[in-house]
C-alpha cells in the first residue's frame, strides 16, 4: 500500500512538471515578473531626471541635497532608486545604502542593517560611531518606506544623525503617504530641509509601455491588443500599479485563466493581499469599521473604529492620526474618500476597495 501510495506521488510530480512545463513554454525568462526585476532601460519619467540633477550636483559639490520622494504604490519610486543606485554608481562613483524600514523600523535597526551588523549589544551612539567610520561619505542613504519607522520612534533620530552628520551624507525618503513629510516633526524637518517630488499614477500609455518592455523580454511572442487591454484595465481600475500589470501579464502567458479579465481580477486580489499583509493592526481595524458602520461616514466610522480598539486590545489612533491613516490607505488602493451630502451639508464617506473576505482574512491573521 505504501509503495503504491509513493509511486502515485511520483507520478503526480511528473505530471505537475509536464504541465508547469506546458503552460511555461511561452516564457523566455520568468525573472522579468518579478517585482524586484531591474530593467536594462526602465521608463524614464520626468520626476526621474530631477533626482538625477540633485544627486549629480551632490556628487560635484559634496553639499548634500535631501529629498522626500511620494506616490502612491506601484509608480516605480523603489525601482526608479535600484536602477540610479546601480547607474549612478558606475558613472559618478556615488555609493548608494539602501535599507526597507518596514522590515527594519527603528532608528536602531536601520543602521545596524546598513552596518550589516546584529543589533544588539550595541548602544545607539556606538552605531553611529561605527557608521561614519565605516561609510565616510559623501554617499546616498535610501530609506524604503521610511513612513514605516516605529511609532515608538517619535523624534526619528536616524534622520537627524544622517542629515547632521559631518560626513554629509545624502539622505532620500521613500514613502507610499503623501502626508508623510508633515508628519516629521519640526526639528527633523528643519534639519533635512529636503526638496519634495511626487511620482504621479502611471497612465494607461505608461503602463502600455511598461508592459511591451517585459513582453519583449521575457516572453517568446507577444499579443499587443492583450497588452493594451491590461494597460487599460490598471490605469481605470487599479489607480496605475504597475505590479498588478505585470502580474497579469504573466498570468495571461503561462493560462492561469482563460480570459484577460480572470487573470487581470486573479493578480489584482493576490496585490491586495500582499498590501494588507502589510498593514498595520489599527489601519486593519479602521477598514473591518468601515465594513460595520452602515452609513460609512469618517465620523461615524471611527466610533466603531474606537469600539472595535477596546474588544482587540488595541490603542486606537487619536482623530487626526486616523484621517491621516485613511489617507495613507488611499493612497495604497484600499479604499476611496468620497464627498457625500448629509441632511444640508457634506461630508466624507469611505468608500472600499477590498472585500469583506479580505479584511477578516487579513485580521485573523494578525490577531490570531
């Protein structure tokens, strides 16, 4: 009986593989889908060629240009940083260090990351130390999703050591929240004095674009009308990510479905997951809120938010914090704030994105 059992599995994994084999066989090169995946000749937008300026005149004069670059998720901002760090780098000599605080989210971390260091036993002063000595400028410092620092992390030292610092470092802030750069607080603010850039949505032509790229690359044949119809359905219905793009596009080449439409519905549920995911606990409980208060109006939602905080345990966000983290979530492709008449006046309704299903999925888990 075991034995038949195994042979059954054996012949299971031949088939799985024939099949893998089968629906693959139009790709050429399946790293091109990957959301990581630098193109030799990325899409080059106008907001590129003025990081470009700031950091070729840094280089030049060693005096350090700080900048807060903004948009919303999928417009290539963390791309854009991985090809200039690469390019930059071999015209110019300008070292570039990267680091995510989503997955390093403290001052502490960050450094320690960049240091390529375990944090502890270490006190925060002594990392400094170390980082200038090991890194003595001039250099860029990218922080990914730089909103994503600790809370508990109130003053941010790591900005006001890096834009201090006697090295003259270059400091770049990523962040997906275009209220991000108010939420700094004075002192940090005035020491970066940074210039701010905003990356737009892409439109339907640049994610057209985009899309012929990866084709050419990394398929054998390429369909232009269904690349158009992807282009035209992420620009309309996903605000211009370009991830959900490409995730149908491979979806589309290896048959994951039938029609255009399923792949494009299939890539976009699995980005949405991946967003909330990541999603802080207070931000999941303000949607699963949403999804309670009939009316949907921001007041009115944060009443429930507020409930809801007392029976998870949870501290809830003060009123404005809550605005500003529907903002955010806005700005993510979660949801929409939309004007809607009350009695004689207006007011804000939220409106959602992602279903019922996704939230509870998503809550469960951090929860559990």
């Amino acid at each position: 009986m075991r034995e038949k059992r195994m042979e059954s599995l054996l012949e299971y994994i031949e088939k799985s593989r024939e099949e893998a084999e089968r629906v693959g066989s139009s790709v050429k090169d399946f790293r091109v889908f990957d959301f990581s995946f630098i193109p030799d000749k990325p899409l080059v937008r106008p907001e590129t060629k003025r990081i470009i300026d700031c950091l070729v005149r840094y280089q030049q004069s060693g005096i350090p240009r700080h900048l807060v670059i903004v948009g919303p998720r999928g417009c290539g901002k963390t791309l854009t940083f991985r090809y200039l760090a690469k390019a930059l780098k071999e015209k110019l000599g300008l070292p570039f260090h990267g680091v995510n605080c989503r997955v390093h989210n403290t001052s502490f971390k960050v450094l320690a990351n960049i240091l390529k260091m375990h944090p502890r036993g270490y006190a925060y002063s002594e990392l400094c130390e170390r980082f200038e000595q090991t890194i003595p400028g001039p250099a860029v410092i990218v922080l990914d999703e730089s909103d994503m620092l600790c809370e508990k992390d109130v003053r941010k030292d790591v900005l006001y050591f890096l834009s201090r610092s006697k090295r003259q470092y270059s400091v770049v802030l990523l962040s997906n929240n275009p209220r991000y750069l108010r939420s700094l607080d004075e002192s940090t603010r005035s020491s970066l004095q940074p210039e701010y850039i905003h990356f737009d949505s892409y439109s339907a032509q640049e994610i057209l674009d985009i899309l012929k790229d990866r084709a050419e690359t990394g398929l054998k044949t390429v369909d232009e009308a269904m690349l158009g119809e992807i282009a035209a359905m992420t620009a309309k219905n996903i605000g211009g990510d370009a991830r959900v793009g490409i995730k149908s596009l491979l979806y589309c080449a290896t048959k994951e479905a039938e029609s255009v439409q399923v792949c494009f519905n299939k890539a976009r549920e699995d980005v949405i997951a991946d967003v909330l995911s990541n999603t802080n606990e207070k931000s999941l409980l303000i949607l699963k809120a949403a999804l309670l208060e009939p009316t949907r109006l921001v007041k009115a939602v944060y009443q429930q938010y507020v409930a809801l905080c007392r029976q998870y345990r949870e501290e809830p966000y003060g009123y404005t914090q809550y605005y500003a983290a529907i903002g955010f979530m806005a700005s993510l492709g979660i949801l929409v704030l939309v004007s809607a008449k009350v009695d004689r006046t207006f007011s804000n309704r939220i409106e959602l994105l992602v279903t019922a299903d996704q939230i509870d999925a998503a809550i469960a888990k951090r929860f559990h």
